[in-house]
C-alpha cells in the first residue's frame, strides 16, 4: 500500500492493543462501537486532469464524519476507534461528545497479519506446533524467533537453530498476545471523564485516498442541432476499509489545502510523510544450506490462519486481498443532487450508499434532453507572426447556454465526455474531450476536435515602422532606448468546404500593448479577448483584413 503523506508532527507510539476486540490489552482501555452513522464528503483531486480514475493514484481527500457508542469509566481512559480510513490525518481528528476533554491522539500504523506477527515476535518465546502426519501426534516445544529476514523465518529451540519447515513437517507457530499490533488502521485517543459514561460520540477526520469524477454522455440529433446530455458521478475510495451505508456526498471546485510541514525538515518537506500502514508481505519457508537452484522456497499462504493459534481471533478483515482488487459498480437508480456550499457546490447522493474497500462507484448525476446546441467552428490566432503563409484546420466546437430554457440550468463539474452520433440507425463515438466547471448562465463548450473541410490561411501583408515617431529615451551614456510604432497588416482567409454554411470565430491574441485600429469585419470580443464573427457560405471562403499597431522598444548606440 502507498504512504499517504500525512502531518508527521501528530503520530505518537502506541502501547496496548486490542486484537479484533477479543483481547483487552493495559487497564484503562476502552474499545468504542462500530460506527452506527457515516458521511463521507468527498474532495476532488485539484491538479487531476478530466478523465479515468486510478485507484493507485488517488490524490483527492474525505471528511469523514462517524457515530460510535463509547462506553467510558470514571478517570483516564484510552478510547480505540477501529477501522478508521488508512489515510487518515490525525492531526485534522475532531471528536466531540466525549466528557472531559483529550489528552492525546495516537494513530496506529502495523495491521495484524502473519508477517506482522512473527516480525512483532523476533527475540520472544513462542511455541512451535510440529504435527507427525501419520500418528497425529502434535509436539509443543518452546523456543525463540531469531530472524525474519527476507521472509524466511529462523528460530531456536533446545535442539538448536533451524528454519522453518526445514524438518518436512507440518509446522506453526502459537503466539502470545503481543503489543503494537491492530487488526484495522486504529486511531486512538486518550481521554480523561469525570464520570462513568455511556455516550454517543462524532468522530470527524480528513483522509487521504479517496477522489471522484464526472463523466458525462452525449447524444446529437440527427440534424446535429439537438443533445441528450447524462452525466454519471464516478466515488473512488483507495483504502482498505470501506464505509457501508454511508451517507455520500462530493464536493465540486479547488479547495486550498497547506501542510504543516512545509518548510521542516528541508526547504523541499522531506519530513512530511508518515509510516504507512503496514499490512504484513508473505512468510517463507525455505531451508539451507541443501538448498539449490532446483528449490523453490514455499509461500506459506493456505496455512496462514493456523499462525494465529491462541493469540488472535481475527475479524473477517483480509486487506491484502481486497488491495488487489479494483471494483467498478454501478448504481444507476439514484440522481445526485446539488446544493451551494459557499463558493463550491455540493452534490448529495440522495440515498445511502456503500463505499467499499478499493472499489469505484457510478451514481447518476443528471439526464437532459432536447438541449438545443450550435456548431462553431473557429481558429486561435497569435497577431505576432511573421513568417510566411500558412494554413491550418479548424476546430469545432458544441456550444449552449447553461440555462432552463435549454433544458439545463444547473452546475456542471469538471469532467470527460464522450459524443456520439446517429449513423444508418447506430449511436456512434465521434469524439471525447473534456468539459471545465461550469456556472449557471455561462457557455457550456465541448470540443468536438480538428475539421479537415474548414481550412484556415494567414498571410502577412505588411509591416511598417513608422519612424517620424521614434523617440530616444536615456539609459546610460553612449546607450538609448528606442521607442518606436509599428504597425503589421495581416489577412486571414477561412475557406469552407462543408455543404451547409457554417458559424466561424476568429480568436486573436494580442501582444501587450497592442491593438486593432482597423479591420474590414466587425470585430467583438469574447472573455476578454478580441475575434471575429463569420459566416462562410458553402464551399466558399471569407477573407479578413486587419492592421494591428504595437509600440516596440530597442537599444540604440549613440557617439
């Protein structure tokens, strides 16, 4: 499993531990409830570019908010919530309903496995169970671990050093209760009651590991002026605990986040991630020195249970098995609804939901239909070249108004969508592309990529300096500064080989301090920038004409 990094200044050694529950550890030790309420909020990853989720590359985050029972006794208490996510931050922890007030807050990093137990138990008695296969016979000898190494295991008894398996036996290991160890990423608390107490109690954290997405379908018309637009909200959840029956919602937009850690430990953060949680690796047997090339070293997997003898019953928990899995469900009978959280949105899945360990899920975000859309074909143009001619295709774009007249009229997050097309009675792919957040009443554009009938030509006409306005400015003796206006003519030809006449955006950019002072079209803007609005008749080209004037400065030596 991935280290999630995590505020390193919070993690303190834990002491007791509790083993699924069944074995108490130091007095004073309190094992809360499972969660009987759960919300999950998920945060989107910020930098995360449209498109599918990894579950191994999750950079997104939770707030996860759960209600235990905690039954407390009079003075300090140290309160275990089992099964909290893997990526929690302790830091970021917020209990509240507990009498008295926290002392300290303890994140445990080792998971109880087999691996785990035998490297907690390097140095300490155990007893070895070696069982005869024909007589049944099962010898108990005492003894000590002396390595682990590698995944092999060597341990000492009165007979000496070996390793095991090396007798050809059926062998294992029975443990004492041993410290350090937790059946589920546990966060612990330390808390001091006045009274007796049974209490309902919140526990909020952030988490690591968790992300989401949009992902949207959309359908054209056959004439091309028409979509059904739905949309399906993807919850990822990376860790290995899941959260069954939760109340599920995701929050849209970039929210700031700073680690404490910034600037400890080195100008780069070197310090600010903390031990991940350790699910254990396979146990080795393996023997030497008789063994060669032709030995293959047995991976004691079937067996694994009997390591736990007397010392664990453990819940049906396997985190090994459920990291190697990445599940993908889909629940299409739920719409996800949207409301304001300040500045952000939040979308709210209306019933409860599981989020499973490693799992992704898919709940219906919205289904529109009849949302009236124009094509618009259009070219960037940088005003600042001066090479020779040349042609370029044009892109396309769909465009509407985000409105309820267009059957829309609501928040669409950031996400990746895919176009198809009707064609002799099939619903065809025509292109993906992704879509940016976008408000109530803005322009929702999807881009439908590059169109080979529209070609785009830029010729540059002229370039002039006019020198009766060059000023020499003083900068340092024997060196001016030059001032001078120029002006560049550029011709623009958009030529149209489509049957059907068709809407053409000219968008320019613009060097700082330069302007268009003449023009043979109209010319608008759109989000701060300067374009023209065509119309290019079928198999036909329009050409533009413009002159832009920029003032340029340079270096001139003087006597």
């Amino acid at each position: 499993m991935r280290a999630y990094p995590l505020m390193a200044s919070s993690l303190v050694a834990v002491g007791a531990i509790v083993f699924g529950g069944a074995i108490a550890g130091a007095a004073g030790e309190v094992l809360a409830e499972p969660p009987s309420d759960l919300i999950v909020t998920v945060y989107r990853a910020p930098y995360r570019d449209s498109g599918s989720i990894d579950l191994d590359d999750l950079n997104g985050f939770a707030l996860v908010t759960e209600t235990r029972l905690v039954r407390l006794p009079a003075g300090v208490s140290r309160v275990r919530f089992e099964g909290v996510a893997d990526g929690i931050e302790p830091s970021s922890a917020l209990i509240t309903g507990l009498p008295g007030r926290v002392l300290e807050k303890n994140r445990d990093a080792r998971l109880l496995s087999p691996s785990a137990l035998i490297a907690s138990a390097v140095g300490k008695p155990v007893e070895l169970l070696r069982t005869n296969p024909k007589t049944g016979t099962t010898l108990r000898l005492p003894g000590t671990i002396l390595s682990d190494a590698d995944g092999g295991v060597v341990f000492k008894t009165e007979a000496g050093i070996e390793a095991l398996r090396c007798s050809g036996l059926p062998e294992t290991f029975s443990f004492e209760p041993l410290a350090g160890l937790s059946a589920r990423p546990t966060l612990s608390v330390e808390v001091r009651s006045p009274n007796a107490v049974t209490q309902q109690v919140s526990l909020s954290y952030l988490a690591r590991g968790f992300d989401w997405a949009a992902d949207y379908s959309a359908t054209l018309s056959q004439d091309g002026k028409h979509l059904d637009l739905g949309a399906w909200v993807t919850l990822a959840n990376a860790n290995g605990v899941g959260f069954p029956s939760a109340h599920v919602q995701v929050v849209a937009g970039k929210v700031n986040r700073v680690s404490s850690q910034q600037g400890e430990g080195g100008e780069d953060g070197a310090n600010d991630e903390i031990e991940p949680i350790d699910i254990g690796g396979p146990i080795l047997a393996q023997c030497w020195p008789r063994g060669s090339t032709s030995d293959q070293p047995m991976i004691l997997r079937e067996s694994m249970d009997r390591m736990f003898k007397k010392s664990v019953a453990a819940p049906s928990f396997a985190p090994a098995a459920a990291m190697s899995l990445q599940e993908i469900v889909v629940t299409g009978a739920k719409k996800v609804q949207q409301e304001q959280l300040g500045d952000l949105k939040l979308y709210r899945v209306p019933t409860r939901t599981t989020l499973a360990s490693r799992q992704a899920k898919q709940v219906r975000l919205m289904d529109q239909s009849g949302i009236p859309v124009n094509s618009v074909y259009g070219a960037d143009l940088a005003t600042a070249y001066r090479g020779d001619e040349s042609t370029n295709v044009a892109h396309r774009l769909l465009r509407t108004k985000n409105t309820v007249a267009n059957h829309l009229g609501l928040p669409l997050p950031s996400g990746q969508v895919a176009v198809f097309a009707p064609h002799n009675g099939e619903r065809l792919l025509e292109h993906e592309s992704g879509l940016r957040d976008t408000a109530v009443d803005e322009d929702v554009e999807i881009d439908m990529g590059e169109s080979s009938d529209v070609q785009v030509s830029v010729t540059p006409e002229k370039t002039s300096v006019d020198s009766g306005n060059v000023k020499l400015l003083p900068l340092v003796p024997g060196v001016k500064l030059r001032s001078v206006t120029q002006d560049d003519v550029l011709r623009v030809a958009v030529s149209n080989a489509r049957p059907a006449e068709i809407d053409f955006e000219l968008r320019l950019s613009l060097p700082e301090g330069a302007r268009i002072v003449r023009a043979d079209h109209p010319l608008g803007t759109k989000n701060g920038r300067p374009l023209f609005r065509l119309k290019v008749p079928a198999n036909q080209t329009v050409t533009v004409r413009f002159q832009t004037q920029a003032t340029r400065d340079g270096i001139l030596r003087t006597p």
